[in-house]
C-alpha cells in the first residue's frame, strides 16, 4: 500500500519533531519544513496528500504558503495551526483556502482524529468529483463560472475559493429551502467534519462580502435563526 505523504511546515523544532515522530508512528510518510520558504521548496518538488501548516514562521508566513499552494493545487488538503487562537487568524487561513485548523497546545488523538477526517473527504471528493452543476449559472446577480473560480457581472470579477463555490453550488441546487448547518457541513465538508458549525458560520460571512450589497443586512444567503440558511431568488 502507499504511504500517504505528510508535510509539516512548522518552525519550532519541539512540535516539529514531535508532529513527525507521531505522524510516522502511525504509519505517514512525512517531510518537514522548518519555515515557509522551505514549505514551498518542498511542496514545489513533490506531491503530498496532507499539509500541516503552522501560521507565525519566519521567511514566509503559513498564509502566504496557503496562498500559494492553492494557486497550484485546489485540492491537497491543509490543516493550519496556530498558536494564538484568534478568530481572526481562522477567518483569514479558511479565506485563503485552509481546510481546517487547530489552536496550539492540542491534543495528539484530536489531531489524528481530524488528519483522518480532512483524508477521507479528499478521498471521497476525488472519487466522486465536486458537487459542481453545469459550467455556468447565475447566482445572486452574478455569473458564477465553475471551471474558473470566478463570478462575473458587467464591469466586476471576483475571485472565490473552492469551498466557496461549493457552497454557492449546494445553495443553487436548494434555491428558496432552508437549509440546516449539519446539512450543509455533510454537503460541503463532507460527513466526517470533525469542526464545529462556527467554521461554516465564517465561510458564509467571507461569502457574503463578495455577493452581498450589504453583507452586514444580506438579502441573497439570509440566516434562519436557529436553523441554519437559506439562498433568496
């Protein structure tokens, strides 16, 4: 069988070797970068199935490696950790294309648990492909063009990540329902999501600000207290 390949960015050389200690012991094949300049080096020159990307590190931050590894690869899976624990540190690593993340000090079986998870949806998504709809439709106003990432409208191009049209598309296809979180986190993030509905909460705000006239009163994806969402026509 193949070994699945592990790369852990993370420039304290404590965690950093404890992370690849236990990753091996459980049977990954990992490589280890000591900051973001070595991250991308190495990500450059193979393939990996999983990225641990710490956020605070010298040379290049984990956002800039987030950002440019989704430049090249959608769909390699990315857990950010960070030390600080500040929403704001979540928000912008899920902006940028992060599939999950955890706050430093963590649990080792915890992040086992959700190495496992973020695994099995990659594997899942490849079998099966994106829940993506014809190439192009119209949503909120905008032309949302699949195979581009973008959504358009006469002099406007916004650029949306991956999770993003995901949900667009989940939206689309339930047009005037309403739609749970958990429906949405087993839509989108798949049914082994080991987060919490705060994550699709965040997404949907980053959403809103790129379709929303006023993202703070949202007409398009309103909240159903509650409940969860629903996608207005």
């Amino acid at each position: 069988m193949t070994q699945i390949k592990v790369l852990v960015a993370e420039d304290d050389m404590n965690i950093r070797m404890g992370l690849v200690d236990t990753l091996e012991s459980e049977g990954y094949r990992v490589s280890q970068a000591k900051d973001g300049k070595q991250a991308m080096q190495l990500f450059e020159k193979d393939s990996f199935d999983l990225i641990l990307l710490d956020i605070m590190m010298p040379e290049k931050s984990g956002y800039d490696v987030c950002r440019d590894i989704r430049a090249i690869n959608e769909d390699v899976p990315i857990i950010m950790l960070t030390a600080k624990g500040e929403e704001i540190d979540k928000v912008v690593g899920l902006q940028l294309g992060a599939d999950d993340y955890m706050t430093k000090p963590f649990g080792i079986h915890e992040l086992l648990a959700r190495i496992s998870a973020v695994l099995r949806r990659s594997k899942r998504q490849k079998s099966r492909g994106n829940e993506l709809l014809q190439e192009l439709f119209m949503f909120g106003g905008f032309e949302v063009n699949t195979k581009t990432y973008k959504l358009s409208k006469p002099g406007m191009s916004i650029d949306i990540s991956q999770r993003e049209l995901k949900l667009i598309c989940h939206f689309y296809a339930r047009k005037g329902e309403v739609l749970t979180r958990d429906n949405i986190l087993n839509a989108v993030w798949g049914i082994d999501y080991f987060g919490t509905t705060r994550t699709l909460d965040q997404h949907i705000a980053q959403l809103r600000k790129k379709i929303e006239v006023d993202p703070s009163n949202p007409v398009l994806i309103t909240t159903v207290h509650g409940v969860g969402y629903r996608y207005n026509v």
